[in-house]
C-alpha cells in the first residue's frame, strides 16, 4: 500500500473529488477517520495524502504519520484562515488543528494558484488543479424556459445577498426564468421585502432546490449532476475579499464540463466563465440571458476548458517525488 487518501474534517466541499476520486485512480484507501480502523490503515501507508486537515483527529493523524517516518501531504483547496469571510461557524480549533498538521507535513498540496504563496512558509507550496474525470458528463442542450444553476457547494453561504437585486430584475425581466439551487438553499434574498405572500408564493415557484439524499457520494453527484446539465447559466458568488481570489474553481470546473458556462465575482475567469463584481451583475446577467450566440460560444469553450483537466498526471508526479 503505497498511498492512503483521508478526508481530513466531515466539512470538506471537495473531498469527493480531492480524496476519492483520486484514491480509486490509484486503487488506494479512502477513509472518513470516524469509520473503524481508520487511524490504523492510514499509518500502515507509506504516504498519507490528507485533504483540509481542520479536525484533532485528522491532526493526531498526521503527527503520528510524521513520527512513524511516513511521508505526509496536507492537500488544502482553500485557505481555512479566510473562510470566515463565507462562512462565519469556522472556529479556533479548526484553525488550530490545520496548524498542527501543515507543522507535520512534508509536502503542502494546493488547489489554486493563489494558494501557493499562502502556504509557502510550510516549505515548497505544489499546485495541483482538480481534476472532473469526465464519464458521464457529456453536454446537452439547455432547456426551456431558462434556468439558471447555484451549486453552492455548501461554502457559498454568504455572497449570495450581494448579488439577489440582479436576479430579481432577472425574473421580473424574464417572468419564466427558472433557478435550480443544488446542494444548500440560500434563497431568501430573492424574496425578502416582498409583503405580498400571493407575490412571494409565485417567485418561489420558480425556485428548485436539490439537496442531497441518501444516495451515496456518487448517487448524489450523479443528482446534481443531472439537475445542473441542461441549464443556461451557472452562477458563483462569495463575498469580496481574499477567500474567492484562492478557493479552487471546482465549482466552475464541474459545470464546464457540463458545458454550462458560468457568471462569477471571484475577480480572475477561465474559458468559457465570465468575471464580474456583484454590483454590476444586474447589467451582465440580463445581457449573458439574452444572447444565444454567446451562450453557445461560452459553452463550447467551457467545456474545452474542463477537457484540459481530467487526468491525474499531476498527482503521479507529486508522489513520485515524495516517495523519492
């Protein structure tokens, strides 16, 4: 057993994709350390790969690693330091518990550009992207009437309020205009400061939100996958500040591959994705609604976007040279 892939806290976005998908690609252990003999089967590997380390448990774990004489990699795709800015539960001991883990780590692992320099004080910060393996997610056409797609991701839990004015033009300009919300329902902006309850009962009505079920990790993506494939847009907002110019662009990956393109607030875009500030959405979105063409253009390259990152080259690299 060469490598062992841990999921490092239960409130881990993208552990899905950072830790199992990963782990099946090289036929290795993927473990939640609540389950039975966890801590036991991650220290038999020889590289103990640990994505988003904010647990005790996932601490403990790397500093007996880092004692055994096994190679540790701490795999972050965002900087917990900053995640208060979206998510204000984040605590002290989550912060903590990651510092005692990036302390034990002989390699730190990042999911964006940005997070290199963040992690760089814990020695040589390596990129590696996400990877969306693409069985499955082949594009189709999106339907009618339009909808749009929020697939929060469960951090997106503030941001959304700086952008509810444009959507609500959106659906008083387009009265047919759909959104799909997946994953996390943050949908009372769109319908704060409406005293009609006959008004807010028909704006509701154009709200579909899919939350996740007991269908397994791929019962569940497989869900929102679906919903999410024939829409016209995808959105991403996070409140301004240093949490969205770092956190990784699975979000916008996973929805380019679907050939969805998407409208963001995080300052910097890839193909297909178009980059906006929050208070200027209410003219960029009734423009990116109305122009098929456009669409269509932004489709195709979105999607030629997700077709450069599926394959984990990156990660045979990395534990070539950590075992080495």
């Amino acid at each position: 057993m060469r490598v062992c892939f841990v999921v490092g806290h239960e409130d881990t976005p993208e552990a899905y994709w950072r830790v199992l998908l990963p782990a099946r690609h090289f036929r290795a252990p993927a473990l939640l350390l609540d389950a039975p003999g966890a801590m036991e089967t991650a220290l038999s590997a020889e590289v103990l790969w640990l994505h988003s380390p904010t647990g005790f448990a996932a601490a403990e774990l790397a500093e007996k690693a880092r004692a055994k004489g096994r190679r540790v990699v701490v795999d972050l795709s965002e900087d917990p330091w900053l995640r208060v800015e979206c998510d204000q539960g984040y605590n002290e001991h989550r912060l903590g518990a990651c510092a005692r883990a990036l302390e034990a780590a002989h390699l730190v692992v990042v999911a964006s550009p940005a997070l290199v320099s963040a992690f760089a004080s814990y020695g040589r910060a390596q990129l590696v992207e996400p990877v969306v393996p693409l069985a499955g997610y082949e594009p189709i056409p999106p339907r009618e009437p339009k909808t749009l797609c929020w697939w929060s991701d469960g951090r997106q839990r503030r941001g959304f309020e700086g952008v509810a004015q444009a959507i609500t033009q959106a659906f008083d300009h387009e009265p047919a205009l759909e959104l799909r919300h997946v994953q996390y329902a943050h949908l009372r902006p769109l319908i704060e400061g409406m005293a009609d309850r006959e008004a807010r009962a028909a704006r509701a009505g154009h709200f579909h939100a899919y939350l996740e079920g007991d269908l397994g990790a791929d019962g569940n993506l497989r869900m929102l996958r679906d919903a999410a494939r024939p829409c016209w847009l995808g959105l991403e907002t996070y409140p301004a500040g240093g949490y969205q110019e770092t956190v990784s662009d699975l979000a916008l990956l996973r929805m380019a591959a679907l050939g969805v393109p998407s409208l963001t607030t995080r300052p910097t875009n890839a193909p297909g994705i178009i980059s906006a500030p929050a208070e200027i959405w209410g003219e960029v979105l009734p423009d990116l609604l109305a122009d098929q063409t456009r669409r269509e253009e932004l489709s195709r390259a979105a999607r030629a976007w997700a077709e450069r990152r599926n394959a984990y080259e990156r990660y045979h690299t990395i534990l070539e040279e950590v075992l080495t």
